[in-house]
C-alpha cells in the first residue's frame, strides 16, 4: 500500500483489481465531460439498489448479514464520482453503510471486511474469518474517478462463453463489490442478429454459414472470421436471450452501467446477392484464416444501408434489453482499414455515431483504442484524429486498453479531447498469475490523470 498527499493505492494482486481513491473533489477534466456524460448512470431508484446490495451481502456472509445495514444515497455524490461512509461505534451491533450507489455500498461493505476484519474475497474462493463482534469504524471515501471499468470485448470467449447464471452472479457481486461499475454485457447479440438478418430476408443457411461458434465470437463479432465452430442452434440464442436478462437485471440493480454492443459496418456475405450495387469491401485476412471462415464484408459508410443496418439493429437491442445510453463498437481490430484517406475514416465514425443516434439520442460510443497500438503503422496521429474527432467530444469514451505498457493518449494528445479510460490489461484472459507492472501502475495512474490537459475520466481492468 502506498500513500500519496491522501491518495490510498491498494493493488490487489490475486483480485487483478486496483482501487484509486480521493477525499477530493473530481479532476478538472472530469468537469468538462459531466454533460455529456452524465447519461452514462444507473437507472435504478434507490430502494431498489439498497435491496440488491442487501441480497449480495447475503449472498456472501449468510446470517451475518442482519448486523449491516445499507442505505444508498444519491445526494452524496461528489461531483459524478461515487462515495461510500462506513460507520460503527464499540457500543453497537450494526454496521451503517451508505453509498451514492448500489455499487458505492457493495464497495464500502468489501472495504471494511477486507481492511476492517482482515477478510479477502476473490474470484475463486473467500476467506471470511469474522471476529463474532465486529469493530468498531468511521471513515469516507470517495472515489477518484467517474469510472471503473471491466472487461474487454475478448473477454467473452476468453473466460465467460459456457458460464451458467450461478457463475455470472458470483462474479457480478465480485465486479460490485470491487466498485466496478461499468461493465461490458454482450450476451444475446446473435439472436438480435439472427432477427435483424430474416427481416433481411438471408436464409437459414447464409445466416448459419456467417455466426461463428460460442468460444469464437469474440473475434466474429470483431469481423476477424466468420463460420468458424458454426453454425448456432434455436436452444443457444433462447439461452443466451435468457441469462443476458439475468445479467443486465442484476447489473443494474446493483447500479452497475453495462455497455451493449453495436453495428460496426461488418456484414455477412449474403449482402451482395441482397445489396448486388452496395458498395461491399471485404475485411482484411486475419491470422491466415482460409476464405471459408475469413473476412465478411465491410459496408461501406458512405452507404444509406449503414445507417439503416445499425439503427434496425440498436432498435432491437434497446426493444430487447433497455438502454443506459453507452454502446461499444469497434470497426477495426487487429485489421487496417481499406484506406487511409482522412475523409473516409471520418465518414466511418460520422456513419456509426449516427446510425446510433438515430435510435438514442443519448447514445455514448465507447471505441477500444487497441486499434492505435496493434496498427500503429497505420494508425498515423492525422488518421487517428480523423476518427476520433468524427463525433462531437464527449459523445466517444475511449478505452486506453493497454495504458500501463503501451499507453497511446500520450502520443494521440489525449485522444484530441475525447474522454478516455486508463486501463491495465492484465493477463489476456482471466489466467491467474502473481506478475504485473505495479511500479507502473502506482505511479502512472496518478500522474496521468492530473496531466495537464487530460481527458481521462476512468481506470478500467481489461482482460
């Protein structure tokens, strides 16, 4: 543990979770961003986050958890970041918490058992060694930053593709009580896809010759591959629909901000018998994958179709699962676009960002920065700055995905203004492992986030 002029640092190795927080007012860059990020929120009413809170201290000390009591208090917010108080003199029983958040609670009830009773909580097991009178406690904490992020689109097919609602809800009571509180949720999509494709008209077996297989969707939803492990049955989309409902209900609940997924321009190939004169453009070759499960085609933005195509998709999306107005989409991983004329990969980001607009009007797009380091070649500051200032600012949260190592705000100049997440990538998959750049870690975070100029509103764990 560290301290720094009132600044605690606690990095906890086994967890892979890092806790920055402030008794201090939010930067001078979150103030900036409070407009029009301000959407990005839990929806749940406060009672409704208290409940939630309660059921997961439940959950992880059973009987134990009549001597807590939870209060969720929006009013103590400062200044868009979260707050948790913990009380409990030596005369009484209960342990009083109150958080600006379902999420600030669960933060505040792990914080005392883990620096209060010496308790510790993982994603494989726990040690919950309670003294039968808890001790006594009085303190407040208020979080650095807006957001604390989780997850990066891999994620799915790294570690959570065959979990059951009994895993997802250990590790979404992980995830809260760790103070996460935006998080990825991208179960589901294939069957909003499978809805979108027969309005479409595409066949069962142009449909079935495009969805890759559960452990590969990550990288077919990236446009990387397609058909790989394919086709998908009825029972899978019916069960993904299901447990995506039991997520997001517990998510928000819990006040957790879950990110949804969008259009990102990648088609399958049925569209040219479909679209015969849309301008079609197929991906790049990723990692020597054959014609037969490589490279669907890339719509092109200039097209009406675009827009049409991510507005018919974000409709069901929204119809299906609600909305807390934050989509992820990431047109280019790990392949370099057709062109690198600065009007065409402007038009790209003015394409997306509307046909998400045209369904939500509060719609944030959350851009993976991957892109800038894994195509750095490509990915010059003028071509970078061409997508990146394609949306109005504010309007794109940008994952720095890899910042402890290759952090690239510094030489994109902050992402010219849009906020961003300053992020550790951990171990490429939920891999246990005692390793990591702490030094880098302890100290970055803090000089990065007080830089002058900065736009980092976040810290976020991808893995």
């Amino acid at each position: 543990m560290a301290k720094h002029a009132g600044i605690m640092c606690t990095i906890m190795c086994q967890n892979y979770f890092i806790y920055f927080m402030v008794v201090l007012s939010a930067s001078a860059s979150e103030l900036v961003f409070q407009e029009s990020l301000s959407k990005i929120r839990t929806y749940s009413n406060a009672s409704t986050q208290e409940e939630a809170v309660k059921g997961l201290i439940q959950r992880v000390i059973g009987d134990r958890a009549s001597e807590f009591s939870i209060m969720v208090n929006p009013e103590i917010q400062r200044e868009g970041a979260d707050v948790f108080k913990i009380y409990k003199s030596e005369n009484d029983s209960i342990v009083e918490i109150e958080g600006s958040s379902g999420v600030a609670a669960a933060w505040g009830f792990h914080h005392y058992l883990k620096y209060f009773c010496n308790c510790h909580i993982s994603w494989d097991d726990n040690q919950l060694n309670l003294s039968s009178v808890l001790p006594p406690a009085n303190i407040q904490k208020v979080a650095k930053d807006r957001f604390r992020y989780y997850q990066n689109v891999c994620t799915t097919s790294y570690s959570f593709v065959w979990w059951d609602w009994k895993q997802w809800e250990r590790h979404i009571d992980w995830m809260a009580l760790n103070g996460i509180n935006l998080a990825l949720a991208f179960n589901g999509q294939e069957a909003i896809w499978q809805r979108v494709y027969a309005r479409l008209n595409m066949t069962t077996g142009e449909i079935d010759e495009h969805f890759t297989g559960p452990a590969f969707f990550a990288w077919g939803r990236m446009g990387n591959i397609r058909g790989w492990g394919g086709p998908l049955s009825v029972s899978w989309h019916d069960q993904s629909l299901a447990l995506q409902k039991l997520i997001l209900d517990r998510m928000r609940s819990l006040g957790i901000v879950p990110v949804l997924p969008a259009f990102a321009g990648h088609v399958p190939r049925a569209f040219k018998r479909l679209f015969p004169d849309t301008n079609l453009t197929l991906a790049s070759k990723w990692n020597g994958f054959e014609d037969k499960y490589c490279c669907p085609y890339l719509l092109s933005p200039q097209e009406p179709l675009f827009k049409q195509i991510g507005s018919m998709f974000l409709e069901e999306m929204v119809s299906e699962f609600g909305t807390n107005h934050i989509y992820n989409c990431d047109t280019f991983n790990e392949m370099s676009p057709s062109s690198g004329d600065l009007d065409f990969l402007r038009s790209i980001g003015e394409s997306i960002f509307q046909s998400l607009t045209q369904v939500d009007q509060d719609a944030v797009w959350m851009l993976q920065g991957w892109l800038f380091f894994n195509q750095i070649s490509f990915w010059s500051k003028e071509r970078a700055q061409a997508l990146l200032t394609s949306v109005p600012k504010g309007k794109m949260l940008v994952l720095d995905l890899m910042s402890e190592l290759q952090p690239q705000f510094e030489r994109l100049d902050s992402y010219f203004g849009q906020p961003f997440i300053w992020c550790m990538l951990h171990n490429f998959g939920g891999t246990l492992g005692m390793h990591g750049t702490a030094k880098r870690v302890n100290e970055n975070v803090f000089r990065d986030r007080s830089a002058p100029n900065s736009s980092m509103v976040g810290i976020g764990l991808t893995m």
